[in-house]
C-alpha cells in the first residue's frame, strides 16, 4: 500500500514539475512574441525598400530611354516596367517581376505617385530634413531636371513637422492612370526601420528624384 502512496505521491510530483517547466516556455514564448513579430517586420520592409529602390531605378532608366520630357517620357503603369526597353530589335528588362510588388500590403500593388503629388511634397520636406535642411540634387543631370519639373525647388527647412498617428490598415483607393515619378506603399502602418527620418509605410516614396 505504502508502495503504491509512494508512486502516486511522485507522479504529483512529475505532473507539478512538468506544469511548472510549461508555464516557464510560456512565459518566455509571450515575452519572446513581440520581439520576434517586429524582426518579422523589420525584414518585410528590407525587402520594400530593396524592391522600391529597384522600381526607382527602372524608372530613372525609363525616363532617359524615352527622351526626357515631362511629362511624356515618364510612364504610366508598372506595366511598362516590366516590358522593358528597346535595344535593337528587343526589349531589355529593367524590373524583376518580383519589384514590382509593394511586400508590405496584401494586395500587392504600388501606389502611384504623380509629379507635383501632395505625398510627394511632403516626402521632399522629410528628406530635406534628414538630409540637414537642404534636399539633395540628383547627379544625374536629366534626373536633376525631373526634380525641377515634378516637385518646387525647396531651399531650407526647419523640422517642425509634429508626429501623425498611423491609421493602420491599407489605402485601397485606385492609381492614378496617367505618368508617375514614383511608388508608395499602400500599407499605411507604423515602420520599423526608419526610411529618410520617416516611420510610416505609406509616406516613404521610392523615386529617383532625390537620389
């Protein structure tokens, strides 16, 4: 009898121990959570800002290719991208089909951003800001002449931009169908990593202008 006491006195004890060492992972697992949600996010948005910049620059080469007037030779869908541009008697690509996909929201679509954009405005302050006062002038000289048609020529500002609350979710308005200098996100979340100062998703732009 005593035997049996025995037994089942130390299989109370195995089941306390085992809830014990159960709740110590939960514990560590709830706490470990937000860390490794906000890794997860910092990733996403390495990835739209590679994929972003990439649009950047398939667009810089679309715009030369194609003359470089305003607004003309700028063009008017991702589509055109992703065609290419001619060279001879073929096209040459100058977007993955992978950059062509905004990574942070779940439709997968760029937004559009038109020269002399209010978005674009605002991006030109918040880079002119980050960058000390003074927004940077392309080396590109066609590039630099792009900026001059799409957005003022902004001198010095001061950072009295007060903070906005990110509305979260995603912006499901329709693209604009005529020329774009840039691309935006359509997640309109709180960022992770900062991009030009600016921490929310749907305010950075991926352009050439200020590059």
């Amino acid at each position: 009898m005593s035997q049996i006491l025995q037994r089942k006195n130390q299989a109370g004890y195995t089941l306390v121990a085992l809830l014990a060492v159960m709740t110590i992972i939960a514990l560590f697992a709830a706490a470990a959570a937000p860390q490794l949600r906000q890794q997860v996010q910092r990733e996403r948005e390495k990835e739209e800002i590679f994929r972003g910049e990439q649009v950047a620059d398939a667009i810089r080469i679309y715009y030369k290719t194609h003359g470089t007037t305003v607004p003309q030779s700028l063009p008017t869908s991702i589509e055109q991208l992703l065609e290419g541009i001619p060279q001879g008697t073929r096209k040459v690509q100058i977007l993955r089909p992978s950059a062509a996909r905004d990574a942070l929201s779940s439709s997968g679509e760029w937004r559009l951003i038109a020269p002399q954009a209010q978005e674009l405005l605002d991006f030109e302050e918040s880079v002119a800001i980050f960058a000390g006062g003074f927004p940077p002038r392309p080396r590109d000289t066609a590039i630099a002449g792009l900026q001059e048609a799409s957005v003022p020529r902004i001198t010095n500002v001061l950072n009295t931009k007060s903070k906005e609350t990110a509305p979260g979710g995603e912006d499901t308005t329709a693209s604009s169908s005529g020329p774009f200098v840039g691309v935006a996100s359509r997640s309109r979340r709180d960022s992770v990593i900062n991009y030009y100062g600016i921490d929310r998703h749907d305010h950075w732009i991926f352009t050439p202008l200020f590059r």
